[in-house]
C-alpha cells in the first residue's frame, strides 16, 4: 500500500473528497484528516486522526523494551556472577529487581512517547501551524487510478508527497473491528 498526502484549508471540500473515495470502495479507515482544529474537523464528519495518531508511542517505547532488557540481564548476570544467589535469600529479590526495572524503562519510554509528535506530525507541522489540513489516503495498486480521479476534481487539494501506508493486514483489522462496532 501507498500514502498519498494532499493539503488543503477547506474541510466541506475534503468531506466531499472521502464521500467520492467511499462510494468508489476506499474503506472510511484508510482515509484521514490530520489538523491541529479537531473540532472543526469533527462537524464536518471526517475520520481523523486520534490523538494517540498523533503522538510517536511505538519507537519510544521500544526503546524502553530494549534499555529495561539491558538493565534486567545486567543485573541477573551481576547477581549470579558475585555469588548473590547463593545465599538464603536465592534468586527472588534479583528477578524481582529485574522485572521492576524492565517494567519501569517501557512504562518511561511509553511516557516520552506520549510527549513526542509522529513523524508525520513533525513533517507537516509548518503546514498544521498555519491552519491547514493534511489529507491522506493509503491505497493499494489496485485503487490508484480511482484515487487520481477523484483527485484531478479537486483543485483545492494541494499535493504534498507519499509515503508508507499502514500495513494492509492492520487496515483490514481496523475495517473489521469499524464493522463490528457498528453492529453493536
């Protein structure tokens, strides 16, 4: 799949842009609408992006995983080659001591990726600063065309790049779980 990101500072033109794409069978979850006015964004009826979208939680708390896993062997390794697991109280408060501090370096690493913006909030922030939206759309080979057309009706819509899609096997999750909850 591909991201083709579009700018514009009309949301009643966008609103008509995701109806086209949806008529045509883009699903509404690989459609988005990336503003720093959710507000406003949320009148017009158009999917967009969470404030968890917006934020940068998955590098960072990777990072955590992989400090926190350092830490945790280092202290196992140090207990076991000083001969601390010999005594009374074994292996039990260095396993312990392990698991709290793997625990506590994801836990960090979630925390600062809370405060950090995703890459494509940094890419497009002058754009959001300046009051306008970011449009994107992930579609697979298949819908290129449908999209290009829907596209060149548009002119309000402002090119702005591609980049990577989420995932096709994430897409398909989030339709299903979108349908699911609609039957609710």
């Amino acid at each position: 799949m591909q991201r083709h990101y579009y700018i514009s500072d009309n949301l009643k033109d966008l609103e008509r842009v995701e109806d086209e794409l949806e008529a045509l069978g883009i699903d509404h979850e690989q459609i988005h609408v990336l503003s720093n006015r959710d507000a406003e964004v949320g009148r017009y009826h158009l999917h967009d992006v969470s404030s968890f979208g917006k934020r940068d939680l998955l590098h960072p708390s990777l990072v955590g995983v992989g400090i926190g896993l350092a830490l945790a062997s280092t202290v196992i390794l140090v207990a076991w080659l000083a001969g601390w697991t010999g005594t009374v109280a074994g292996w039990v408060p260095f396993i312990f001591l392990a698991v709290a501090l793997f625990g506590f370096c994801t836990w960090e690493g979630s925390l600062f990726g809370l405060q950090t913006p995703s890459a494509v909030v940094r890419r497009f922030k002058p754009t959001l600063d300046a009051g306008k939206h970011v449009f994107f759309v992930d579609v697979k080979p298949a819908q290129e065309t449908l999209l290009a057309r829907v596209v060149s009706h548009h002119p309000l819509l402002r090119t702005a790049g591609t980049g990577q899609a989420t995932p096709d096997w994430a897409e398909s999750l989030q339709h299903r779980l979108h349908q699911w909850r609609k039957l609710i």
